[in-house]
C-alpha cells in the first residue's frame, strides 16, 4: 500500500460540544457552560495533537445529526462519519471494522479528552503494535484513552461495564481469554472530574 492507505487510522470518537450534555461529572461541579467549555477546549487539543502526516485521522461524531458541524468544528479529517448506534463497544466495533475494510494497515481509537494522546503517542503504539496484537494506553481512571490493533478483535468490546473503572481490567481478561498478546504504554489523565480539569491545567495540557 502507498500513500494514505498505508498509514494508521485513527478513530477519533467525539461528541459535538453544542449538542446534549457533556461532561456530566464536571458539570455537576461547574455547571453545564462551564463543563461545555472546557470539553471543547480539551476536544480542540487533542484534535490538534493528532495532526501529524504519519497518520490519517478519522473523525466519528456524535449525534448523527451533527456530522456537519462537527466537520467545520474539528476539520482536516480524513473521513467524518457519525457514530453507530448502540453502546460504546458496539461504536468502536463500528469504526475498526471500517478502518479495516477501507485497508488501513493498523487502526487505533481514542476519544476527545486525553490531551496526552498526541501523534507521537499513537506512533509508539503503532509501533509496539508490530510485535503485540493489542496496544493499549491506560487512562487513570480505570479505562483506556487509547485502543489500536492490526487486525479486528471485537470481542474486545463485547460486555465490557463501559464508564466504569474496571474497563482496562475486563478487557485485559478478555485479551488473556482470547490468547491475545498486547501491549500497554504509560497512562495519561482524561477529564471527567473538576480534579481532573484542576491537574490538567497544572500540568499545562489544557489552558485555564
């Protein structure tokens, strides 16, 4: 493959800010306006972060009918589509599986509020998919802020207790259950919580 089929894709997981609740946790701390804000401030930076001719971004956008706007919000992907239907695991299995039959030779999934989730990090994690089935960056919170694989493993994200802090433990069951070999990179902090919003800004990942 030459070009950009030949790079990784990213699945870039984003709800539009000006469409239903964001950041519930937050808000109850901050407010809904204040909560909108500052996801799409976080949103815009690891947009940003991912910018990188290395990869091709995909923009999968949340509600549907926001698919346009979201293009003008976030813009430079590759493909913008809206996501499916369905729980979270049913949303990424979605996404590989068009990655994959689009021919991308890796595919890798993150969300919008991690912004330690930058290129560099999804190369390292392309890279160590090389000898690893699964790469995984742990998020503090108990889940993952990023998931890539070569090859589509979706029983990865069957039953899995999403929004949870046992997500990055059940599925590392489900890698040991499945044989699967994978690899983990070191955690980053995504925002859910006013703490969180607080060491973000401390460790200038995030503007105040």
């Amino acid at each position: 493959m030459t070009g950009a089929a030949a790079r990784p894709v990213v699945l870039v997981l984003a709800r539009h800010f000006a469409r239903g609740p964001v950041k519930t946790r937050l808000a109850a701390d901050i407010g809904a306006d204040a909560a909108r804000a500052a996801y799409r401030r976080v949103a815009e930076a690891v947009w940003t972060g991912l910018a990188d001719p290395r990869i091709t971004r995909w923009l999968l956008v949340e509600p549907a009918d926001a698919v346009a706007e979201a293009s003008d919000w976030l813009p430079g992907a590759g493909r913008v589509q809206a996501q499916v239907p369905g729980d979270l695991g049913e949303r990424l299995a979605a996404g590989f599986r068009a990655a994959f039959a689009a021919g991308a030779p890796a595919a890798l999934a993150v969300g919008t509020d991690a912004p330690a989730v930058t290129a560099e990090l999804v190369l390292s994690a392309a890279q160590a998919l090389q000898q690893h089935d699964v790469a995984m960056v742990p998020s503090l919170d108990g889940g993952y802020a990023l998931i890539g694989m070569q090859r589509a493993h979706l029983e990865l994200f069957r039953d899995i207790p999403w929004s949870s802090a046992t997500v990055l433990a059940s599925t590392r069951a489900r890698l040991r259950a499945a044989g699967l070999r994978w690899s983990e990179l070191a955690p980053v902090r995504d925002l859910d919580t006013l703490e969180d919003l607080r060491a973000l800004q401390a460790e200038g990942l995030l503007p105040a």
